[in-house]
C-alpha cells in the first residue's frame, strides 16, 4: 500500500461532488493501492452539507480512506494537495450570456490559482471541470506561474464519453468496442467530435456513421447533451460528469490502454495550426502521470473548418480575461 496522497475538491457540497468523493475513496480514480485524503472546499453557507457528506464518507469505512477535511479557505483547502479537481463554479443562469459567466467565474479561478501556487505539491496535477473550464484552466494557469503547462488541463471527457455512446447506440456496438475517438477544441457548443480516425472494433467509423449522421444528428447531439440533460432533468449533468473526471484523472495519472487516445483539454503547443496559449481539447496519450498530444493525424477540409471555429471561440474568451493573465 502506498502513501496517501492529498486530494483537493472544490464545489464539494454540489451535485458533481457527491457522486464524484465516493468514486475517489473507493480507489476508482487513483487505484486499488492508493489512499487518499480528501480536502473539501466550499462557501461558508454549504458547510453543514459538507459534514454530512464527511459523516457519509466515514460511514462507508473505505479501506482506502485516509482522512477527509472540511474547508471555506482556499489556502487550507490545496495546502500540500497532489491533486487538484476544479469543480466549484457559478452556473450559467437563463438569460446569461458566456462572456457573463466568464466574467463571474474569473474570480473564483484567480483564487483557485493563487492558493495552487502558494500551498499545494510542487507537482500537483490540476484538472478544471467549472465552465468555461478551458478558460478558467488559462486562468489558473496564469495565476500559479510556479506551475508548469502539464499539471494543469480542462475537462472534455464528458463530451468524449457522450460521443462514445451516441456512436455506439448508433451503431450498436459496445462502448469498449470504440476506439481513436477526438473531441476537438472548447468545452462549449462548438466542440467538435471526430469521427475520422475512429475503430469501432476493427472497422473504421466512417464506414457505419454516414456524413448526413455525422453532421445532422451525431454532432448536434454531442454538442447539445448538456441542454437535453438540464431539459430532463431539470438540472444539469451531475453522475456522468463525475465519472468523467475519474476517467480522465485515472487515464492521466495510471495511463491509457495501449494503441488508444483519449480527449484532454490542454494548453496549446501549436499542434495541428491550433494558436497557442488557449486550452484546447486534443487526441492525448498518456503515460507515467504525463500527457502527450497524438501527433500527425491527417485533417480533412470539414474538420479544419470546425476546428477553426471552436479555436476562435477560445481566442475570443481569452480576450475577455485578458487583464487577469500575465
């Protein structure tokens, strides 16, 4: 058994949260050999959730549970954190426009990276979930200068996962049948879900995915998942975005199957033409706790199209927090 490492929440009173400690403590994320200790922050108003979250956590007696502690103070809370999941966020509100919710978020974020750079592990690992993760990741980043381009990334595994499953219905094969899958660029309507490259077993995609499904009902469906699940629900995505972060956090840190990829929001090399300095979503491996961009896949003229307009979309973001980046 391992050391216990330190796992820093943030939003932990929230929905995600509350699906997402449970995973984290029962060895989904991080392995069957490793214990943690969660650090759970959250605004003063939600503390009395967060004990009985805590009072849960503890009456599940997980064999891998170190330690768990509650907190409203951001310094404590990443204090020697190995691990950092950027959940807590303001959500977009009816009428509010994206430049709105980046504008209310960047506070949060600013903090989030300051409290990073001050306390946490020197080589913590940070993923953004709060949207706009992408541009909050740049926040982040912008404020923790101690930290290096690879410790910080922006969660698309949601969208990763919601175009798997659209293709396997469609197709009727399993998830796991589904290999080489790219989500391209922002965590935002104009993602754009790849199908060129994809294995459904051993047959290409695009030879069981028309390009009238591809375009009319796959991408819509991908880009539009959250709005469907907020319209059914009345909320939105809460179970399926904390299974995306264990997916994405584990790939990352114990590495990816052999022969596959998977979608990570990084920061820009200038891989593929895409400008650099903005987190986009990219084809990564991983391997040793370290990503690399999956290089050399060729781009038809409809895909740069698409890829182009979801890289503007982050320029224009990065534009709005300008003032808050180095």
């Amino acid at each position: 058994m391992n050391d216990p490492v330190r796992v820093t929440v943030t939003g932990a009173a929230g929905q995600v949260a509350y699906s997402l400690l449970f995973s984290i403590a029962s060895g989904d994320m991080l392995g069957d050999d490793q214990p943690v200790i969660l650090q759970l922050l959250d605004i003063p108003e939600t503390f009395s959730v967060l004990e009985g979250v805590s009072m849960e956590l503890e009456d599940a007696a997980y064999p891998l549970l170190a330690g768990v502690t509650l907190h409203d103070d951001a310094e404590r809370a990443f204090a020697g954190a190995d691990y950092a999941l950027l959940v807590g966020a303001k959500p977009r509100g009816p009428g509010m426009e994206r430049k709105d919710l980046l504008e209310d978020n960047a506070a949060i974020f600013v903090a989030n990276g300051q409290a990073l750079e001050a306390v946490a592990s020197h080589d913590v690992r940070v993923v953004v979930v709060g949207n706009p993760a992408n541009t909050n990741a740049l926040i982040v980043l912008g404020n923790a200068p101690r930290l290096a381009a690879h410790q910080v990334t922006a969660m698309t595994r949601l969208d990763h996962n919601r175009a798997l499953a659209q293709l396997a219905r469609h197709t009727g094969e399993a998830v796991a049948r589904i290999r080489r899958l790219t989500v391209w660029g922002n965590h935002s309507a104009t993602l754009y879900p790849d199908l060129s490259h994809a294995l459904v077993g051993d047959r290409a995609a695009v030879e069981l995915a028309s390009p009238e499904w591809r375009t009319a009902q796959f991408e819509p469906a991908v880009q539009q998942r959250g709005a469907a699940v907020i319209k059914a629900r009345g909320k939105s995505s809460a179970g399926s975005a904390a299974q995306a972060i264990v997916d994405h956090m584990r790939d990352w840190v114990l590495g990816t199957p052999p022969d596959e990829w998977v979608s990570m929001s990084v920061l820009s090399d200038g891989s593929y033409g895409i400008a650099e300095g903005i987190f986009y979503s990219f084809p990564c491996r991983c391997a040793n706790g370290r990503f690399e961009i999956v290089q050399g896949l060729s781009i038809d003229e409809m895909s740069r199209q698409r890829m182009t307009a979801t890289e503007q979309e982050l320029l224009d973001e990065r534009s709005v927090v300008a003032h808050l980046l180095p």
